[in-house]
C-alpha cells in the first residue's frame, strides 16, 4: 500500500488491532520497491476499545514504513500499545523511515499487558520524528523506544500519571 490516507474515521469495539500498516517481511525493499509501504496518513481518527480479545495488538501498528504520518489522533482504552512503529530488533537499516508520530492524545493504555506504551518504537529509522504528543493515564509506560532504537528525535512530548514516563532500552 502505498499514496493512502485514512483520516476521520472511527474504530471502536473491535477484536484485534484498530489499524495496522505493513508486515513484519521484506525489510530490506527499497523505495522504488513496488511492495513498500510507503506515503500513508493516518490523521484525525479515534481509535477506542480496540484488541479486546486479541490483547497484544496496538491501536496503530506500523511495522517496516516509510513516510507514514500519524497525526491528531485519539487513543483510548487499550490493553496494550497506542501506537506501534517499526520491527525487528536490529539496528541494520531498512525501508524503515522518514515516519512522524506528531499530536496524538494517547490515554487509559496499557490496561493489560507491560511491554509497550503509549508510543513504542523499535529498530533503526533514519529521519523519525515523535514530537508533540500527549499521553496519560498508562498502566506501565508514556514513550518507549525499545530495542535498537535510533536516528530518530523524541521532542515536547507530555506524559504524566504513567509508571514510566520514559522507558529507553534503545542500545
């Protein structure tokens, strides 16, 4: 998928994952790639009471992306993660990139499950951007760049009432 929006939209009550952009395969395509995922917007949707029998999906997961805006975003009421970006546990770079998670309201997560948070990223992404944010009311984590993490910027984020505002296991 690429050159996609979904903006305004409503996900609520819903099994598993509310939205999710990529696979878990194929890190190494390039940008002419016809198979990158690449180009998307996710803006202005409200995304409550998702993974509510599929406990260890995310509001919003996006795994080896390019491009992808997810902006002005409510997420609410999730055992787990708001919002996923990026896979696998490596610091090798990918497709992965170029992604900013900007002006999201995240809050009442992480009801059920620990490793995850309002804002989860992981692995290489050269040029990522998580600004501006505003999560509260987690039951573990606010931002958590995990595992290799890197070559992104964390900035003006606010997180209160949350076990771990900031959780860095990026090296």
């Amino acid at each position: 998928t690429s050159e996609t929006q979904v903006i305004g939209s409503v996900f609520k009550d819903i099994s598993g994952i509310a939205l999710q952009i990529g696979e878990v395969g194929n890190p190494q395509y390039t940008t002419s790639d016809p198979g990158t995922v690449q180009n998307i917007d996710i803006i202005n949707n409200y995304i409550t009471n998702t993974s509510v029998e599929y406990m260890s999906g995310s509001g919003i997961f996006a795994l080896y992306v390019r491009n992808v805006r997810i902006e002005h975003n409510s997420i609410s009421n999730l055992p787990y993660t708001g919002i996923s970006l990026g896979w696998g546990w490596s610091a090798v770079e990918t497709i992965s990139g170029n992604n900013t998670v900007r002006y999201n309201h995240i809050y009442g997560i992480m009801n059920f499950l620990r490793d995850g948070g309002g804002i989860y990223t992981l692995s290489t992404s050269p040029g990522t951007n998580v600004s501006y944010n505003v999560i509260h009311d987690s039951g573990y984590n606010g931002l958590y760049p995990d595992e290799r993490t890197n070559q992104t910027i964390w900035s003006n984020n606010v997180v209160w009432n949350c076990q771990n505002s900031f959780l860095d296991h990026s090296m």
